[in-house]
C-alpha cells in the first residue's frame, strides 16, 4: 500500500483537486483532507486503498488518454503476500537455460528468486486487466484485485476438508429447501464488481441471482463467500477482499481462522463498511459490520438462508482432530 507521502506525490503530480479525488474515490472530502493532510494519526485501511485505487485509476487513465500507457510492453507481475512482486520466468534462450540450469540445478527456491523485481519507484503497482490476466499459463492460478495480481499458493488438506464441508452442508440446505440458489466452490473465476480489474476466486460462495452464472465464470457478487485463512492469504481475505466483497455488494462473508479456530461471519445486508476519520488500527476492520465470532464446536447460521441452513462444525473438527491430531493448522512452534 502507498504510504500517505507517496499518495500526495501523486495527486501533486496530477494536478488534482481534493474535491476530484474525494469524487472518484468516494472517501467523504473531510477525511480525505485530514488524512492526507496528516491529522488521522492511523487511518482506516479500507480508506487508504479507497484512495490508492483511485490514485492508480486516475494516473493510468491520464496516461491513456496521452497514449503513455502500453502494458502490452510490460512483462505481467504477481504479488505474493508480504509485498514482493515477482514477473513470470523465461530465458531468452535454450543456452541461457542450460547454463544457469548447470550453475544452479532446478532449485525452484533460487527460480523463485530470480524473479523477483522490485516496488516501482512511485509506489504504484501496474494496473492490469482480466484479459492481460489470462495471458497467463492456465496452471498458474492468481487473482486479480483492483489491478493487482495475487499468487495463489496450493491450498493444505486441511484447508480443503473445511471447505469441502461447508460446501457440502450448504450444497444440502439449498437443495432440502428448494432455494433458488447454486454453492460453487474454488477454482472458479467471479468478476465480483463486473469491471475490467478484479477476478476472485473465493473458496466457497452461493449465488442466488441465476442471471449472474454464465458457463465459463459468475458475474457480480454472489450471496455469500466463504474464505479459509492460510499463512499467505491472510491479509488479502482479512483485508483487502473484506473491503472488496463488502464494497461489490456481497451479502454474507465468513473467514474461517484454522489457526485461532474461529469463524468470523460478516452481516453485510444491511450495511456496507462505512469510511471515518477517526484514530483506528489499521487492522480493526471489523468495526462497521455486524459481526458474529464462532468457534469449531458452534452451529453456525447461514443469515442468507433466513436462518434455514445452520452449519455444524463440530463433525469436521472431529475429523480433523482424528486424522491430524489437536494441533493442526497451528504452527509448528505451537505445536
């Protein structure tokens, strides 16, 4: 994320009023003064990117329109979480690859290494598009969130088994009730927001509107998504996808914690995260939200549902705990 200096570079070198930016970002033109101003000690996050992303939309669209954007030229970059950006690898030919192949072996550690690039200058990351995505190699799964590419590590079984079985206690209510709703799991692409910029793929997520289902992806926010926290998504579901899911218009989001063994359930129905000026950790984004905390043992309710479907997690604990032991999805220092 750009800091608050690099975000005020920025608007002063497109000559930007705060009235335009408050417009386009849709931050409220008073916090937007104080934070950039530097009276909001520790803005919300969700209000920095609201004010990156429009930084980034208005730099690349004042960049088209003087024809100075070519991301044709530019290689496609993936973010890994932590901040690093890597490009996909190629040699530039068979003897380049025979010799570092000879110098190096195949150690995929020392590839990954030699990918990685550095945070351009300005602190802005290229904006890339759903059809610059799909450039990509099919077996090398990323999402792409207001621009950015995110590396989608494989997921542990564990982490499977949950969504499996969520899936499966959904995929039966709608089905027990008659609801006209279909469960989908991963991996399945959804433009949640329909533009040109943002391709999720949720582990799992209903959707009740059949006209958002065409055959090759979903298109719009479905009902209800459900993320399982792993080491390397843990900001991006937390965060980034929290403030995304919840600007897109999703109903209901749950981010299952395998490691503090909680449930966290968003009630978005009603009311959407609402941006502020006031002194918040950054890492607070639950205030705003109703939210409901749950653990392994609870029977948690599908609020999508009018409460038909409840979601028992004490059998996939117990199967968890039988095949892996007490401690799994905890860190090996905790075990």
């Amino acid at each position: 994320m750009m800091t608050v200096d690099q975000m005020n570079a920025i608007k002063g070198e497109l000559r930007i009023t705060y009235q335009e930016l408050s417009k386009e970002s849709g931050v409220p033109l008073g916090t937007l003064q104080k934070v950039l101003g530097g009276f909001t000690k520790d803005p919300r996050a969700s209000t920095l990117h609201s004010i990156e992303d429009a930084l980034c939309r208005m730099k690349r669209n004042r960049e088209l329109a003087r024809g100075t954007f070519t991301p044709e030229k530019r290689d496609i970059q993936v973010v890994r979480d932590g901040g690093n950006y890597y490009a996909p690898f190629s040699y530039g030919s068979e003897t380049e690859k025979a010799d570092d192949t000879a110098q190096n072996g195949d150690d995929e550690r020392l590839r990954t290494y030699r990918q990685r690039i550095t945070m351009p200058e300005d602190g802005i990351p290229h904006i890339y598009t759903v059809e610059e995505r799909e450039q990509l190699p099919d077996d090398r799964r990323t999402e792409l969130i207001n621009g950015i590419l995110y590396d989608m590590a494989s997921p542990t079984t564990y982490h499977q088994m949950i969504s499996q079985y969520v899936y499966m206690r959904l995929y039966e209510c709608i089905v027990k009730h008659g609801m006209l709703c279909h469960a989908f799991m991963a991996p399945l692409d959804v433009q949640i927001d329909r533009d040109a910029y943002t391709m999720v793929q949720p582990d799992v997520f209903v959707v009740c509107d059949e006209s958002q289902i065409t055959p090759g992806n979903v298109q719009g926010p479905p009902a209800f998504i459900l993320e399982v926290l792993s080491p390397s998504t843990r900001r991006k579901d937390q965060i980034d996808k929290l403030a995304k899911y919840s600007e897109a218009g999703v109903s209901e989001y749950w981010i299952i914690d395998p490691t503090k063994r909680e449930i966290v359930v968003y009630d978005m129905r009603d009311k959407a995260y609402e941006d502020g000026c006031d002194d918040t950790s950054t890492e607070d984004m639950r205030e705003g939200y109703e939210v409901s905390v749950y653990h392994f043992t609870d029977r948690i309710p599908v609020l999508i549902s009018e409460n038909r479907c409840v979601i028992d997690m004490a059998p996939i604990k117990s199967e968890l705990d039988r095949l892996y032991g007490e401690n799994w999805g905890r860190p090996a220092s905790d075990n």
